[in-house]
C-alpha cells in the first residue's frame, strides 16, 4: 500500500494558536477522508514560530539549517499541504511568506494545496482570495477551490456558527483528497543540492 504524506504546516505566532488549530482539524479532516479509502497517511504537522529564526537566517545568508532543511524537504516531497496563517494588516503573515521565500520557487509545481487562514474578524476572510491563492498560484501549486477562514466567533458556542467552521472544513478536505490520491509527487526522483528531476524536461527517463 502506498503511503500518501500529508504536511500541514501553521504560521501562528501564539501557543496555543487558532491558526494550529485550524490546521489540526483541516489535517484531521483530510486524514479521516483518507483512510476511509484505505489509504495510509503519514502527516507532519510543522509550527512556523519553531523555525522563525532559522527562515530568517536562511533570508540573510541563503544557507538552511538542517532542522529548516528538514521541514522544507518535509514540505516539498508531501503529497499534499495544508498551509494556514494568520491575517495580518490584510494579508498573510510575513513569518508565513517568508518560509514560502526560501524555498525554490520550482519545489511545489503541481502539489495539491488546501489553504486556511485565521483573524479576529470575518471581514480579512477575502485575504484567501487575493494574497495566499495568488501566491501558490505563482509557485504552480494547485489550490482546491474552497478555502477555509476562522474568524474568531467561528470557535463560539452558536450553533450556526459551529455547524459553519466544520461544513467548510469537510468540504475542503474532499476536494484536497482526490489530488492527493493522484499525486506521484513522494516518487520523484530530487537531487541533494535542489534539482528536481520531475520539474526537467531532462529528467530522468527522458
């Protein structure tokens, strides 16, 4: 049985933090869709705020630490990625671009992507549409249509409100599923110094 890896990886600046919250439940979601289909999922779950200072060490000298390293090569060779931040000033924060800066901007062609973000109110939930879509679109990753935003009334006791947060979280984690099934992306062949021979028109087999 092939095994589909799964990297969910959370800009949250807090601890505990909505944004790693909702991207347990997002990852949970995809997990369970998964195995339902007799899949096996190996996940890894990855909080920014633990690398902070090696992404911003990697900016200044261009060298990854091998615990950055890690994370990266975690990231690029999962067969899906959940990637979730917070909203801040309208946008993305910059701990979570910065990360997506310092890895080769070839590394996710084609890796199916479910994005989330987080905020105190629902009017940043547009910042889905027109700062972290737009962004993995320029990387060539394939974004599933629904993007998931919590604001914080989200996580209140209303019913409305709870049955709202897990009806979108489940569709989107259906619409990640059928991509990551499909995904040869774990087979390709990578070079240690960051050549991916699945993104050369020389690659292997060619």
């Amino acid at each position: 049985m092939t095994v589909r890896k799964l990297a969910m990886i959370s800009a949250g600046l807090s601890q505990p933090s909505s944004t790693r919250m909702l991207g347990d439940r997002l990852a949970a979601a995809t997990v369970a869709r998964l195995e339902e289909q007799s899949h096996e999922v190996d996940v890894t779950r990855v909080e920014l705020r633990d690398v902070a200072q090696d992404i911003m060490n990697n900016m200044l000298t261009g060298f990854a630490s091998p615990k950055l390293e890690g994370v990266i090569d975690a990231v690029t060779t999962a067969d899906g990625l959940i990637a979730v931040t917070p909203i801040f000033t309208t946008s993305y924060s910059g701990l979570f671009k910065s990360f997506f800066d310092v890895i080769d901007n070839r590394a996710l062609t084609d890796m199916p992507v479910l994005i989330g973000a987080t905020a105190g109110t629902a009017r940043h939930s547009l910042a889905l549409d027109y700062a972290i879509r737009p962004m993995f679109t320029y990387l060539h990753a394939v974004v599933v249509p629904t993007g998931v935003f919590a604001a914080s009334e989200d996580w209140g006791s209303g019913a409305d409100k709870v049955k709202t947060l897990p009806d979108r979280i489940d569709r989107a984690a259906g619409e990640l599923v059928p991509l990551v099934i499909a995904s040869e992306r774990s087979t390709a062949v990578r070079d240690p110094f960051g050549f991916d021979a699945a993104l050369s028109p020389f690659g292997v087999g060619s």
